[in-house]
C-alpha cells in the first residue's frame, strides 16, 4: 500500500473521539471493517456492541440488512454496502441477492448498484463481495465507481484479487484509493485472528494507519471476541476510527453526491 504512505503523511485526525485519544495514539488509526453483516450472522449483535468505533459492512436485500444498518448507525459506527460481485472461483449461492457478475451490461450493472445503495440505510461507501473477477475488470468497475460517486460514496477494495484495478480506477476518477491491509479472520481461530489484530496494530504504528476486514457469520463469534478482548490492551497503542474518517482525513474526500440518494 504505497499509496498511503504518499498521502497520509502529517494528517490530523478530526472529531471529538480523536480528540480524546490524540495523546495516547498519536493518530496511529485502525479502520477495523466487518464484513457480511444483514443475514443475521453469528457475531453480528457482539459486533454491534463494541464499545469503540468500527464499519460495518451490510449486505443488500437480506431480511436483516435494514434492521443491522439502522443499528449500526445509531451506534455510531460507519455503514458501507458490502456489493456481491462474482469471484474467480467459489459457490454461486454465495454471492447472495442482486450480485454483480461480468456478463451484465452496463446498464444492468448500473442498476444493480443503485438498488444496492437504496437498500442500505445510512451508507457512506461500498466495498465488495467476493468479486476476484469484478475487481480486475475495468469496463464494470469503472460504472460501479461513477454510480458511488454521483450518489456521494466511495468504494473501499478489499483486495481479493491482486491484479484488482480498483485503486487506479479510484486515482483516475479522483475518488479515494483505499483498500483493506489485512484479513484478520482467513483462518477461523482465535490464536490467529489475535496475530493478524496484532499485526494491523503494529502497521498502524508503523504507517499511521491501517484498514482491515473481519466478518461475521462462520468465523463471527471468535471474530468478535478477539476484537473485544483487544481493545483495552491496543486503544493506547492505537485509535479505533471508520473508515470514513481516514477516507475524509487521508484522501480530504468529501461527499459530494449530484444524483439524489435514498439512503441516509
């Protein structure tokens, strides 16, 4: 992540959280985003109950998406739409409602973006769902980007696909180039989801900021867990922010939607 470096450089973090730990962090900044939050997931209502601030990551169409987002929300945690897109290789029926797959035309993909951002209440960005094949093509990436922009999100990559061209995309449409560090839960144990948490801490130390992804659902309740029992022992190591506060703080992106959007 190169790119960071170059940008972050010297960036004071803002609000009143940041304010209250400035002197214990140093605005080392830990973006912790868990993933797949709507179906009503194991670990969804722990992650929903932790005392700092995270981003959930809400899944469009399931019988818990609204119901999660509201309660991020009001929690003061960051909502992002978590977008379904076809992956390389994996199961199809886990992609989930309204996905994103390469053989749609760019008005279906246009589309399906839309009702994804109308059906998260309180969403601020998008990151993506599997997606190792949408994120490395440029034709649709380059629609779902204009659709985040005209409807004043950004997009987060969570990096699935090394040769994504998400973050070249982002440059060029002057949108933030953020992308997810670490995995902390590619192995569903608490003894390494502790490693990688540690892992994220020390990057942040060491690079000011760090963004991560967890989830919830087969890995959720050790996946919380960690996350809980961390806080105290890294919160004067580092600080918990959104993701939205390093996309404002690092990138100085500001909302700036020119279509109406439905779901604030």
């Amino acid at each position: 992540m190169a790119l960071l470096i170059v940008f972050y450089a010297g960036i004071s973090a803002g609000g009143p959280t940041a304010a209250a730990s400035e002197s214990t962090s140093n605005h080392k900044r830990l973006a912790i985003i868990i993933d797949d939050v709507g179906n009503d997931m194991k670990g969804t209502a722990e992650i929903l109950a932790m005392p700092v601030k995270l981003t959930v990551a809400v899944m469009p169409f399931l019988p818990t998406t609204k119901k999660d987002a509201i309660a991020a929300h009001e929690k003061g945690m960051d909502v992002i739409v978590h977008m379904p897109m076809e992956p390389k290789k994996g199961r199809p029926e886990w992609l989930g409602p309204g996905a994103i797959t390469s053989n749609l035309t760019d008005e279906e993909v246009r589309e399906r973006v839309e009702k994804a951002i109308d059906d998260v209440p309180h969403a601020i960005g998008m990151n993506n769902h599997m997606g190792s094949k949408i994120t490395s093509d440029k034709r649709i990436m380059s629609i779902v980007l204009d659709v985040c922009k005209e409807r004043g999100l950004f997009f987060v990559d969570s990096r699935t696909n090394f040769r994504s061209v998400v973050g070249e995309l982002a440059i060029s449409k002057n949108m933030p180039p953020v992308g997810n560090d670490i995995f902390l839960d590619d192995q569903n144990s608490k003894q390494h989801i502790r490693k990688q948490l540690d892992l994220a801490a020390q990057r942040a130390i060491d690079k000011d900021i760090c963004v991560v992804i967890g989830h919830v659902g087969h890995s959720g309740m050790n996946t919380s867990a960690v996350i809980r029992e961390s806080v105290s022992r890294l919160q004067n190591q580092v600080q918990f922010v959104g993701i939205g506060d390093l996309v404002r703080d690092v990138w100085q992106w500001q909302s700036a939607p020119t279509l109406p959007t439905d779901n604030k």
